[in-house]
C-alpha cells in the first residue's frame, strides 16, 4: 500500500450524477439556462425530494412551501440550488462501512459544520458563500475514502492517533504514506470540482501566509471554527491553531466574530438534520 495505489484507488470511485458534473461547470459560466437544469434535477426524485426538503428548512427561512426546483431556483437563486444538490449527491456518495470503528455520523457532522461555519464567513471577505459551503463539506472527504476504501488499514490509523493523542493527517502519514488533504483533492479533481475547490481541501491544513483572504483561508479558518465549537461532538476532538496571520487576514472584529459563532451554531442543527446520510 504506497500513496499510489491510494490515488488510483480515488479515480477508481464512481463519478458524481451527470447532472451535478454540468452544475459544476455552471460555476466557471456566465450563460446558464437554469430552466433546462432545473428539468434535469427533476428527473432524479431522490435528489429532487432532497433537495426540496432542505430548500423549505429554516436554514433559508423561505416564507411560504417551495414545491418544485423551478420554484426552488427562483425562490432562492440558482447559486443556492446548485449547492444543495451538489451536497445531496455528495453525502450519498459514501456508504458506512460494516463493523467499521470509523465514526460516521462524526465525520459528517463535523464536515456539516465546516461548510456551515464556511457559509457564514464567507460574506465577510467577499468569498462566495454557496462556493464556501460546498468546499467546506468537501474539505474532509479524503478522509472517507481512506475508511471506506481500506477499512482495515484504517483501523491502524485509529489505533495510532490513541497512542499518539495526535489528530488524523499525521497518523493518516503514518500508516498510508499521504494524507486525507491530498487524497481528497485528489477526489476534487476526479469530480472535476473548480480549481479553487480543488486547492480549498488541499490547502485546509495549510494557511496563506500573507495576502487577502481566498477560499483557501475561509476553509482553513472554518475547519478550525467547526473544531473550536465542538461540531463533531466527538470527546477526543483536538482544535488546530489558528496563526494570528490567518486570522487578521479575516479582518474581522470581536462582535463580528461572536455574531459569526452564533449564527454557526443556530444553522449547524437544521443542517445536519437535512443532510447527514
């Protein structure tokens, strides 16, 4: 097992519903006819039920039922909608594994969170928050393949990160020889998600030094928040540093922070209850 056969083993993994792959394209566009995509969402009931069941939430707070995605696109704009189903087929991508000590449901609240605390920041620094929402849910999923793909290699890696009280990547280096940052740019790349994507989960471990805040630093500072608010709810959950670099790059002050930490964990709950698998 080499980190090799791990990116082998990424491009291996099915590809994400056609109808996603040209919402992703949608990104880098500026002529859309979202009428033709909303038919093409439709078509799919799972993803439409989903999709609307997430549209009506209290996280968008719309004041009257949304029942189609033509109305969901009109209602909430195409940029939203476009996320949701992306996150909908994204969290079906991966089924929990049989007699797995991985814990699932942290996982994803924890990456829940992250796109969550994503959303909320990115308006602060002019980041586009629906783009931030989908890179935060990603940032993680290299970690997902790794448990799903090698369930029993993962199995030392969380005996490792026991012994070593030491977070995922370093024990994920240990045992693999790569980490969930790489594997799940990797998977980035494979789903043909925007390069900014791609470097978003690359980078989330690896902050700009100096420079304007970018997507990168919005994820890099959401993983951390997730972590620092307890997200998971995971006991032996550790809280990365936060350098003061990255920090003022966010230019935010203290009352806006504590708006942002309140509206994280007012939106966190009827996110996950929308998306978890």
């Amino acid at each position: 097992m080499n980190a090799d056969d791990i990116i082998k083993s990424v491009r291996d993994l099915p590809s994400l519903p056609a109808v996603v792959n040209e919402l992703l394209a949608t990104m880098q566009q500026d002529d859309i006819d979202t009428h033709a995509l909303a038919a093409k969402i439709t078509l799919d009931q799972a993803l439409t039920a989903k999709t609307l069941r997430l549209a009506n939430s209290s996280f968008y707070g719309m004041p009257a039922k949304v029942t189609t995605i033509q109305q969901a696109v009109s209602v909430l704009g195409f940029h939203a909608i476009r996320t949701l189903v992306t996150a909908c087929s994204v969290t079906a991508s991966f089924a929990p594994v049989p007699g797995s000590e991985f814990d699932f449901p942290s996982f994803w609240r924890h990456a829940i969170g992250s796109a969550v605390c994503a959303r909320v920041l990115a308006p602060h620094v002019r980041v586009n928050p629906d783009t931030a929402f989908t890179a935060g849910l990603l940032h993680d999923l290299g970690t997902l393949v790794l448990a799903t793909r090698f369930p029993d290699d993962y199995r030392r890696v969380i005996a490792h990160r026991r012994q070593h009280d030491c977070p995922a990547a370093p024990a994920q280096m240990a045992v693999f020889g790569i980490d969930h940052a790489s594997v799940g740019s990797a998977l980035a790349r494979h789903w043909k998600f925007p390069e900014a994507i791609q470097a978003a989960v690359a980078d989330h471990h690896r902050p700009a030094e100096t420079g304007p805040a970018t997507l990168s630093t919005v994820i890099y500072a959401a993983n951390i928040l997730a972590h620092a608010l307890d997200l998971s709810g995971q006991e032996d959950d550790q809280v990365p540093p936060l350098p003061l670099a990255a920090w003022q790059s966010l230019g935010l002050g203290d009352a806006a922070w504590a708006a942002v930490f309140a509206e994280c964990e007012q939106l966190f709950e009827t996110m996950c209850q929308m998306l978890t698998p």
